[in-house]
C-alpha cells in the first residue's frame, strides 16, 4: 500500500485572515503560540519604529497584538502591516495545531509544504524546521520579513504613483477567458498606445487555467481595462 502524505498549502492575501487572528489571541494554555505571538508583535514594532518615513509612529504604537489587529481593522494601520499579520495568521495557525493535537512534526518523507504569493513566507518557515521548538524563531523571524516586504512594497508603490489618490486601491485584476499570449499582445498595444513608461506598464503577475491576474498601478489598470 503506498504511503499516506500530508499537503499544507499556505495561500496569498485575498482571504479575510482577522477572525482567525483574533480566534488564535483567545487561544488558552499554548505556551508556544503564546510565544509566538508575543515575540512577532514585538519585532514588527521594533520595525515599526525604525520606519521614520514610511509610518506614522503615533497611529501605528500599539500595547500588544490585539491593539494592532484593531488599529489594522480600524484602517489605522498602513497595508505593509497586512503581509504582517497575514504571515502571523499562517504561521500562529499551523502552531496551534501541531501544539494541541500533540502530532508529529512533518517530516520531508511524508509531507508536502506549499504556498503561493504570500503564502511562500510561512512555507519556507514550516519547512526549514523540525520541531516547534525550532520553527519559534523562524517563524517571528518571518513575520519579520513579511512586514519588510509590506513596507518595501509600501516605498515603490509611493514612488510609482505617489501622487496619485486612488493609489491605496488593488494593484491587481483578475482577467477571465485571457490566455496569456493574448494578454502579452494586448499589454504591448496598450504601452505602445499612451506611451507608458517602464514604471507604468501593467504585467501578468499570475496565470491559473481559466484566467491571468495583471498586476500595475490602479490608474494603469483602469486605463487598460478601458482600452
């Protein structure tokens, strides 16, 4: 009889990941969850904190996790802090799990780890471990990261379309019944058309069977969608 395996697939940012989060902070008696949670809000503060330019320090300082969920939900918080707290939901998730069922840590023989998009972050974490004990580090770490690429995301979206004020809308479509060669072909007329510069020109950022997801300023989207 073939072996049984395990899949963990962790996935990008389109789901709402707060009652999640909010479910894993009423979480009792996981003392490595607790950890966990803990140790991220206090990295990405400390990150926060060094951010001079990027974040207003008053709006973002938060007491503990629960205070910077809210602030998120109140639309206080800047989008870097959902890559943030999107890896900590992924990741707080998976601990939970593994810490009150008692199971044994996956292991390379019998499981597969997967993610997409954001989802990468807290599958590289899982995977470069061998125990909860040994993903805690790794995993704060990686909330880490994924707030640095929030803010890093943050800074170019600034610079790309910085003056404009539909800039905090989505960065992405998702285009059915496009192949992707059409889309190419429809991408170049498009640039060709108004001339866009390099830091203006829409691209695929995602192909799946049925549709393809362009990616670009919200302005660009707009205009090629009217095309």
């Amino acid at each position: 009889m073939a072996q049984s395996r395990q899949l963990f697939l962790f996935g990008d940012q389109t789901a709402d990941f707060v009652p999640k989060l909010r479910s894993l902070l009423s979480v009792q008696d996981s003392p490595i969850l607790a950890a966990f949670l803990d140790q991220s809000h206090y990295v990405v503060r400390a990150q926060m904190l060094q951010s001079m330019n990027t974040i207003d320090h008053k709006l973002a300082r938060t007491a503990d996790l629960r205070q910077m969920v809210q602030k998120y939900v109140d639309g206080k918080l800047t989008p870097a802090f959902r890559t943030a707290l999107v890896c900590l939901c992924q990741l707080g998730c998976f601990i939970r799990e593994y810490e009150e069922s008692g199971n044994m840590y996956p292991q390379p023989s019998d499981s597969y780890v997967l993610g997409f998009c954001m989802g990468s972050l807290a599958a590289v974490a899982v995977s470069c471990s061998r125990s909860l004990s040994e993903l805690l580090p790794i995993a704060v770490q990686t909330v880490l990261i994924a707030f640095r690429l929030g803010l890093c995301a943050l800074e170019m979206r600034d610079r790309v379309d910085g003056c404009s004020d539909d800039r905090g809308d989505p960065w992405s479509t998702i285009v059915w019944g496009l192949d992707p060669q059409q889309a190419r072909d429809q991408i170049e007329v498009f640039c060709q058309t108004t001339n866009a510069p390099q830091t203006r020109r829409p691209w695929i950022s995602c192909i799946s069977k049925n549709a393809i997801t362009l990616s670009g300023s919200p302005s660009t989207l707009r205009a090629f969608c009217e095309m």
